[in-house]
C-alpha cells in the first residue's frame, strides 16, 4: 500500500513538472509589435466616423460618395501617421532618397511621396552561427557553435550600406570562425577558447562597422569532435596523465633515495643514533600492531648494551 502510495505521489509530481515545463515553453517572452497596428487602425476608425458623420450632417442623408470618401480619407490618414516603438528607429525616403530619421514616437509620412525604406530594431540582438566539418591546423574536421550579440547604432548606414544586414552579419561571423579555427590546432582549440572569442570580435567587427553594426560579444559554445577521434584523443589523454604520474614518481623516488643516502651517512657515523633509530621504528610498531611485536633477531641488537669484553667468545 505504501509502496503503491509513494509511486502515485512521483507520478503526480512528474505530471506536474511536465506541465510546468509545457505551460514556460508556451509562453512567448518577447515584447509585443502589435502597438503600430492598433494605433493605425484606431486611427483609420476616428477618421472615418468623424468624416462619415459630417458627411451625413452636412447633407441630411445617407450617401454612398460620402462613404466612399470617408474610407479614402481614412487610408490616407493611416499613410500619414505612424508611431514607432521605444527600440525602433525609422529611415524615411523622398523620392526615392534619404530624407531624415524618426522616431521613437509618433511621426508623419506624406503619402505616396515618402516612403518608410526600414524600422530598425536597435536592441541587442543574439544570433546562433556555426561551422560544419571546418578543419583545424593539423587537418581535424570539427563541429563548432557560436554565439553572437550584436546591435544596430546607425539605422541610416544599415539601410543604405547593405541589403540586408541580418543575413549579412550572420554569414560574416561563419566565415570568421571557419578563418580562425583553420589557424589553430584541436588541442589548442579548447585551451584558447577565449583569445579565439576576441579574434572573432575583433575581425566580424571590422566588416560590420561600415554597416552601422557593432558587435558585443562572441562566445564559443560547443565543439564536436567526431566520434571515431574521440576514442584516439582518449587514449592519448590518458598516456599523457600516465606519462606526468610516473616522472612525478621518478622524481619523488630521487629525493627519497638522496635522504636516505644522507640519513644512512649520519647513522654510519653514530652507533647510538643507530640503536636510537631502531627503537623509534620498533615503538611504530607496537603501536601499529596493538602490542604485539616480532622482532627479528638483527633487530634486537639495538636493545642490547654489551659492555667491552661481556658477551664475546674467549680467545684461547
């Protein structure tokens, strides 16, 4: 029953995460572009029935001119009036040539002889990029990602330089990073991830900024090594780790055989700081052992004093 109990609590909890997760990816996050469209069309309704109802005082009767000319006077103002949002900025033309900036706010067209040629968005925008099977230095085909952030700060040069500076920045930045992981090897590509982010900057900036384009930041954010090189990298990482461990023992091994031959200089020297040294070692050794102790039989000359001629073979 418990047992029942608590798999019914993680399946509701389950379903519940789930519609967590269903109900943030609906959610649309970005700020709403239907402002202008409302705006225009209030307008198009205030214009109308103010001159559909004139129309209608001035003659005493319906009139289907009047009508008509409502809904004519009612474009026409739709044409005149605009209102660009706080991050927009509006290139017009007259005839054809660059007249003035506007916006952000409200602003007005002549119609038919100005035209609005680009709203541009001069907030940061994030665009993803990447390069499929690029080789490094030492010839590896890799997968690599990217990101970009970027913004627009001179809508005249972006509606003049370039056709469409979206597309244009997007493919610039590929051809950057393909450019710059041709120059590096695959093992360096990790380790100067961030001097490869500052190089791509530097050179997707230096196109762009005749654009009116400024580029904030690049960030490296995946590579992919091919799976049949993954297993040779591996191998290879492993046989360097291995490589480092025992030169590392090598090395502690020449220090400690460099103290011992000291130690060893000094006890040679010194029978008492001998016997002293092997009682040190026989103590470790009961307290390791818990009282127990075996000595062997060269051991125990440390513990014994023989005093000159006691304990020695007489000579006949």
């Amino acid at each position: 029953m418990l047992n029942r109990t608590a798999k019914t609590e993680r399946e509701g909890r389950t379903r519940r995460a789930a519609g967590i997760e269903k109900y943030n990816s609906n959610v649309d996050r970005r700020t709403s572009q239907n402002g202008p469209l409302i705006f225009s069309a209030f307008i198009a309704v205030v214009v109308f029935s103010c001159v559909f109802v004139g129309g209608f005082a001035l003659m005493g009767e319906f009139n289907v001119w009047w009508l008509l000319g409502a809904l004519v006077v009612a474009w026409a103002a739709t044409m005149c009036v605009h209102i660009a949002m706080q991050w927009e900025k509006v290139v017009i033309f007259r005839f054809g040539k660059f007249d003035r900036m506007a916006g952000p706010g409200l602003y007005f067209t002549i119609p038919f002889i100005e035209q609005t040629a680009l709203k541009a968005d001069q907030r940061i925008m994030v665009t993803g990029f990447g390069a499929e099977e690029t080789l490094t230095s030492d010839l590896v085909p890799i997968n690599v990602d990217a990101v970009l952030f970027w913004m627009v700060w001179d809508a005249e040069k972006a509606c003049l330089e370039v056709e469409n500076y979206y597309n244009s920045v997007s493919l610039v930045a590929q051809t950057a990073l393909r450019d710059a992981i041709g120059q590096v090897q695959i093992a360096e590509l990790s380790m100067q991830r961030a001097h490869i982010d500052h190089q791509l900057k530097k050179i997707i900036e230096e196109k762009t900024e005749q654009w009116g384009v400024t580029i904030i930041d690049v960030e490296i954010r995946d590579i992919v090594v091919p799976k049949e090189l993954q297993a040779a990298m591996a191998m290879e990482a492993v046989a360097e780790r291995k490589k480092n461990a025992r030169m590392v023992l090598a090395e502690a091994e020449k220090d400690i055989s460099e103290m011992l031959k000291d130690a060893s200089e000094v006890y040679a020297g010194d029978a008492d700081a001998m016997k002293l040294r092997t009682m040190h070692l026989a103590y470790e050794s009961v307290e390791q052992s818990g009282g127990t102790l075996v000595i062997p039989s060269a051991f125990s000359e440390g513990f014994v004093d023989n005093a000159p001629g006691e304990g020695s073979p007489s000579k006949g």
